[in-house]
C-alpha cells in the first residue's frame, strides 16, 4: 500500500495533477468490452470472423505443439496477424541480467519473430539470444523522462520502419500471452485509429496545455506503460509528424511528461483519438495475487514488481521453481499457461513454504488519487 502511494506520488513528481472527474463507470462506456465488434472484425476474412464469434475458452486454447516460431497459435488467430504485430519491450543495461532472462525463457519464445528489445547498452549475448533482436538506442540509460521518451521514440520509429500492422509496447517486467494479445488484435482493424490500453487513474489527467495562447487546461486519458498497450499502424503513422527525427522527444519536454503520458496527450489531445480501455492488460499498479487463477488464461499482459513490505507482488501461480531461479514467478506462470513447454519439463509444485500473512491489498480502482 506505502510502496503504491509512493509510485503515485513518482507520477505526481512529473509535475501533473489527478482529477477524477469521471467514474469508473464513466470510463467503462470506452470499454473494449462493450465495443461493437461487428464493425472492427476484419471483415475481409469471414472464417476468421465466425471464428472469434463462436469461440469458447476451450476451444480458443492454446496448442502448445513446439516453441519458437513453430508454435500453433491456436484456432482463432491467423498466421498472418501474428507475423504483422511488433512488440516492443524497454529496457536497460541494468535489467539484461535481472529480467531479459525472464522473458527470454517464457513469453519471447511464443513470437521470437514479433518482439524487439529497446535498450541502453550493447549486449551481445543478449542480442545472439534474442536472433539480433536487441536495438541499441542512444538513450541515456536512467529512468529520466527524457531518457525514456528517448526510447519511446526509437520503439514508435522503428515501428514506422517496419512496414507492420501493430506496435504493442510492454516493460520488462511484464509477462506477455501473445496468443491472447493477437487474438484481442484480431477484433480491430488496423486501417483505422486504435489506441488500446489500460489507464491506471480513476479520471483523466488535466494539464495546463503549453501550447495553448492563451494557456487553457485540457484533459485526456492514457494508457500505463507499464500494463502494455497497442496502437493500429494507421494511428502511428498520422502521429509520425510528432515522432519522426527526435519529435517525441521535443514534445514531451515541452509538456514535461513522461512517455506514456506523452502518448496519451498526443493522441487524445493532439489526433483526437479515444483510447480503447483493454481490462485484460496489467501493471504491477495493481494487486497480481487478485487475477483469479481461472480467468488467468483470458489475460493478455501481466506484471511483477513493486513490493510491498513483505511479499513481492507476483501472479499466484502455483511455484514450480524457487524464488533464486525465477523471481518474477514468470516461470511459473508460463508453466501455468503453457505446461508443455521446455522449462517445465519434469517440474512440479515445490512443497509450501511458511510464508508471512497476507497484507491487506486495494485494488487500484478502489483507490483515491485525490
Ligand atoms: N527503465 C529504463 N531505464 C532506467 C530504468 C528503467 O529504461 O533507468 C525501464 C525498465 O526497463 C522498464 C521501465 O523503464 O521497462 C519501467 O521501469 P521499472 O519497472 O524499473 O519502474 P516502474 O516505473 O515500473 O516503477
Ligand atoms: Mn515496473
């Protein structure tokens, strides 16, 4: 609970205020739940259409035939989706030994093709292991808000280069199911504007626009960094005048927010753009021990990470490795999600540890950013 009001605070530090002049529930009528489908499905593919239609859990389950390139991503998404999203992870030279492995030994193995790393230094175990996937950026490798709009640049123009239908960025504390992530893109049209993430405050943030004369307020939504999000190609290719050549960089020093609030003020205040709210995405902002195990399969991004004073704030997945060998427990959620996978080979639930009591936890959305 401390450790959540101090992050909130980090985010106060940036020189922005909270208001929460909408609900929840006011939020929710941008919900990709009550979206209408019918009109964003890819209608050029019926079969795909009716596919997504009569899905159930069962029969969307993934296959988990073999890793790599060769996984079958199940029933309901084509191939031809998953070859056109681009992933792009953040991270720095400090995280390559703490977390890269993480995600090397699970959720990179679902789409090595699809993910890109954005980092700080040169590595070049890192970038064998990841097939040259490992993008030196130039940024300075601290937690600036210069330095990481500087990487934010680097993901959105790399994206711009690579010709693909999707961006989705995630932190390196997140753990991906990129079968749910493509499948969720699969109800969305790409040649049209979609900005889909997660918000992790109750309202809108409210800025003085310093590009209005005279300074007026204005109030937009954006999504967390840290739960992922994705944009369509053609929504980034109308934001490439603000990106191209360093622009993103200048923007957000011009407002003096960091990368995902930066994001979400050129999308929603400068294109216009509503950001789709994605419930499935989740940052370590929230609780990970309240993602019920059973609807664990539906989620599309996970999270570990902040602390509290005595447990680390990881999924509830049964452990099948130690804390030393997987301190995210991303293991052990592949495991959870994907149990025929390599790592979990001859593996099975270590015997209860005694652990300290539960320490009473709120959920995010319950709590005031007053
Ligand atoms: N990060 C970075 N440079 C830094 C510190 C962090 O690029 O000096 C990246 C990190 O790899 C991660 C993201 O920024 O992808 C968020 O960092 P972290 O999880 O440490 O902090 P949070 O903002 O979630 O509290
Ligand atoms: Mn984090």
């Amino acid at each position: 609970m401390k450790l959540r009001l101090v992050q909130l605070f980090k985010h106060a530090a940036y020189g922005f205020s909270f208001f929460c002049i909408l609900t929840v529930l006011g939020s929710f009528h941008r919900s990709d739940k009550n979206y209408d489908h019918s009109l964003t499905l890819l209608d050029d593919n019926p079969r795909f259409r009716r596919a997504i239609l009569n899905s159930t859990p069962e029969r969307s389950k993934v296959l988990l035939e073999r890793e790599g390139p060769l996984v079958e991503l199940g029933p309901t998404v084509p191939q031809r989706l998953a070859k056109d999203v681009y992933i792009s992870v953040k991270t720095t030279r400090k995280y390559h030994a703490q977390r890269l492995g993480d995600i090397l030994d699970t959720w990179f193995l679902l789409a090595p093709e699809n993910v890109y790393f954005f980092t700080d230094s040169t590595d070049s175990a890192i970038d064998q292991a990841t097939g040259g996937h490992l993008i030196q950026t130039n940024c300075a490798s601290t937690h600036s808000r210069q330095a990481l709009n500087c990487k934010m640049n680097a993901e959105l123009e790399h994206f711009l280069d690579s010709g693909r239908s999707w961006m989705c960025h995630f932190d390196d504390d997140n753990y991906v199911n990129v079968p749910q992530l493509i499948r969720m893109l699969g109800n969305y049209d790409p040649r049209r504007d979609w900005y889909l993430g997660r918000p992790s405050t109750r309202g809108p943030i409210d800025i003085v626009d310093p590009q209005g004369e005279p300074a007026k307020k204005v109030k937009f939504w954006f999504a967390t960094g840290g739960a992922g999000f994705c944009l369509s190609k053609s929504l980034v290719t109308k934001m490439a005048p603000y990106v191209r050549d360093g622009k993103f960089v200048a923007l957000g020093d011009k407002i003096r927010l960091p990368d995902d609030v930066t994001l979400g003020y050129l999308i929603e205040h400068l294109l216009d753009k509503r950001l789709i709210v994605v419930d499935k995405l989740h940052s370590h902002l929230e609780s990970m021990r309240l993602v019920r195990l059973d609807q664990l399969h539906e989620q599309i991004s996970l999270s570990a990470g902040s602390y509290n004073d005595q447990k680390k704030n990881v999924v509830a997945v049964p452990q099948l490795f130690t804390d030393a060998e997987d301190p995210q427990h991303f293991r052990s959620l592949h495991c959870f999600l994907f149990p025929k996978s390599r790592i979990c080979a001859g593996r099975s639930p270590l015997p209860p540890t005694p652990t300290s009591p539960d320490t009473e936890e709120t959920p995010l959305a319950d709590m005031d950013f007053r």
